[in-house]
C-alpha cells in the first residue's frame, strides 16, 4: 500500500493530505498542536534547498547562455510583466472591496484587542542599493534572495567571459546541480506529511468558528484571487504566451498546492522551479532566474490584498475615500508588495504602512490577526502562481521553452528529482 502511494502524482498526494489534515484538526482541536513539529520540519527543509537551489540553479542557467545579452533580454521582460502585474492586482482587490463591500453587517466591535505588528517602510531605492551585497557570504547565509541573485549573475557572466580557463568550475557546477536537484526530490517526497500536520495544526488551533466574524473578507479575497488566477492571468497564458491554459494550470499543480498549504513562496520556490523545468519545459536558466526574483519582488496575492484590507478598513471606521486616496493605495500597495518577504504572514507588518498612506488607522490590522494564515494560504497560491505564469510567458517569448514538454510528448528535464 505504501509503494501504491508513492507511485501516485505529487499533487494527488499533497490534495489528499490537505483533505485529511481538515479532518484531523477538527477531530483532535488543540491537541492537533503535537502534529505542528512535523509540518515545521517540512518547511525547514524546503527552506534548507531555497539558497543553494537557487545559487547553483541560476549560475548554471546563466553559463548556458550563449551570451549576456540574452539574459538583459529575460531580464527586462520580467520585471516588465512584474511591474504591470502589481498594480493591476491591487486595483483588483479594491474592486472587490468596492463592490461586494466585505465588512458590511460583519461585527468588529472588540476585534482591536492588541495591537497591530509595527509598521515597515519599503524603499525602492533601499531595495534597489541592498541587491549589492557589502559581504556576499553573509547573503548567502541570511538568504538574501536578491542578493544571491546579483552574486550568480556576476559571477557566471564573468565565467562567460573567461572561456575555457572556467571549465573546471563548470565541471563542479554540473555536479553540484545534480546533487542538489536528487535532494530537492528526496525533500519534495515528504510534503504529504508536513502538509497534513500544517493543516490539521491550523483548523485544530483556530476552528472553524474564527473564520465566521470575518467571512465576508475571507470568501471576498478568494473570490478576488480566483478571479485575478483565472481571468486576468488567463488572458496572460493565452495572449501574451500563446499557450494551452489547461496544461499550464495541470503543470503547476504541485507548487500551487504546497504555497496553499505552506503559505510560504520562498519555501515553495523549488517545487515551484520543479514544476516549470519538469512539467512546463521552461529551461533551467529562465526558469530560475524568473521564479527566482518573483519569489522576492512580485507578490500578486499580497497586493490584491494591500487594496482590499484598505477599503475593508475604511467600511469598517466609515471613512469615505477619494481618488488621492486610491491612488495612494495603488501606489503603496504595490511598494509593499514588491517589499513584502515570501514568509507566512509578511504582509502584516506592511499593511500599516498601505491604511497610513490613505489616512486610515494602523490599529485595524489586529482585526486580521486571528484569521490571517486562512488570508494567507490563498494570497501565497496566486503569488507562486504569478510566477509560474511570467517564467512560462518570458521562456516563450525568450524561445527559452520546449513545447513538447509543455505538451506532455517528452519527459522534462528534472528527472533526477522525479526518480530520487
């Protein structure tokens, strides 16, 4: 029974465990908090592959290219697709807001016991300085994605540059890739497991009657990223991409599933890499270099919330907004969602900054506190998945993708991980 398990899809396996955990947190209730060491190994691990995945993945992407200009090129592109995406995405959110207006008839009244995370400013020129690390081994330790962005890129444009006198390093690149990419399988193997303890620690410690006072915003930021994944996106697969929305969406299966209940992008960056090299034939280099920096500076999800929590706190305090106001909202909630680190719940500690740009108190945010990983689960979905969509698009558009893959008429590349 345990080999027929196995033998089962990763995203059957993930979908199956999630169902369970439900379960399980409804029947054990806060004892469902021993599960929660499971679920904390799992994302340890995920995270343990983020630095070298990412490292050894995009420097050797990079060496691939015939020449640093094809890399400008995917480069502009991305942040292009990254930019636009953004503010299109809070807009969504207020739109939502506007219309189906979530907090009307919902009780707030004792919802702002405690007080909000402090607020956190982004600079876009402080991001924008910080992408140069002043020591390049302290980024590699803390993570720093952007960072270690900006370290593969230099050094495997010089390693271009040298020629032959680098070969010895490609040699040990290769190498190094095919370790980490049988750990990354090794290490994808136990999501089920961490999932369902993830799961069932959340329903058990929260229940199901912590959703019922603040539903209407529950069910509206669903309701807004399903659009934005199935509309907006769409017409992104589809007019921009030219490619097969079903087989995209069945491509990305497994990272939209392990964002969902892990509600972690950086974490999920390798099932995320896995997806598009293996499922989606999106090459190693793109795939990369695109997920990459997504993880760290487009967060679709986040934003549509940024927008929508604004004009949930303006309905609930009886504040009336003009279109300095949404603008501001549009403006800063972009900010802060490029701002915003791919961990659970990052948004919180930014959305004061998005309520004190449109005059609207900072306190609401104790409001969300409680119901916050519910928000998140779904906001870390359309992240990823917003990714997923620019890495397929610009690997398109770059002729950095295989259509067979993506057609499901040859095997992709990752096979190591598939086979570990």
């Amino acid at each position: 029974m345990l080999k027929s398990w196995f033998l089962q899809p990763l995203w059957f396996r993930v979908l199956t465990a999630m169902v369970a955990g439900i379960i399980a947190g409804l029947l054990l209730g806060p004892q469902a908090d021993a599960l929660k060491p499971i679920g904390d190994l799992f994302i340890r691990g995920i995270k343990m592959l983020v630095v070298p995945l990412v490292f050894i993945s995009l420097l050797s992407g990079v060496i691939s290219m015939p020449n640093p200009a094809s890399l400008g090129r995917i480069g502009v592109k991305t942040m292009a697709l990254y930019l636009v995406m953004a503010p299109i995405a809070v807009a969504i959110g207020i739109g939502f807001a506007v219309a189906f207006t979530p907090v009307a008839g919902t009780p707030v009244d004792g919802l702002l016991e405690g007080g909000p995370p402090d607020a956190k400013s982004v600079s876009i020129l402080k991001l924008i300085t910080e992408i140069v690390p002043t020591n390049p081994i302290a980024a590699l330790a803390q993570g720093d994605i952007l960072a270690i962005i900006f370290i593969a890129l230099l050094i495997g444009i010089a390693m271009i540059r040298v020629g032959d006198d680098a070969q010895p390093l490609r040699a040990f690149l290769g190498s190094a890739n095919a370790v980490i990419v049988r750990i990354t399988g090794w290490v994808l193997e136990t999501a089920p497991f961490g999932v369902f303890a993830l799961i069932a620690w959340v329903v058990g410690a929260q229940g199901l009657a912590v959703l019922v006072p603040l539903l209407k915003l529950i069910v509206c930021l669903y309701a807004a990223c399903l659009f934005h994944l199935f509309v907006i996106s769409v017409l992104l697969v589809i007019g921009v991409g030219r490619l097969n929305v079903w087989r995209f969406y069945r491509g990305i299966l497994d990272a939209m599933l392990v964002a969902f209940s892990t509600s972690t992008s950086s974490g999920t960056l390798p099932v995320t890499l896995r997806c598009l090299e293996k499922n989606l034939g999106v090459s190693r280099s793109t795939s990369t270099f695109v997920a990459s920096l997504g993880a760290t500076v487009n967060m679709d999800g986040t934003a549509i919330y940024m927008g929508m929590f604004a004009l949930f706190t303006a309905q609930a305090f009886g504040v009336e907004l003009g279109f300095a106001q949404y603008a501001a909202i549009v403006f800063t909630g972009t900010l802060a969602s490029i701002g915003a680190a791919g961990i659970p719940s990052a948004s919180l500690v930014l959305l004061p900054m998005v309520l004190g740009s449109a005059g609207l108190p900072a306190e609401a945010v104790a409001l969300v506190v409680g119901v916050d990983r519910v928000l998140d689960m779904m906001r870390t979905m359309t992240n990823v998945t917003g990714d997923a969509i620019v890495a397929a698009v610009v690997g398109k558009l770059e002729g950095t993708f295989d259509q067979d893959v993506f057609d499901g008429t040859r095997a992709g590349t990752d096979s190591a991980a598939e086979n570990a």
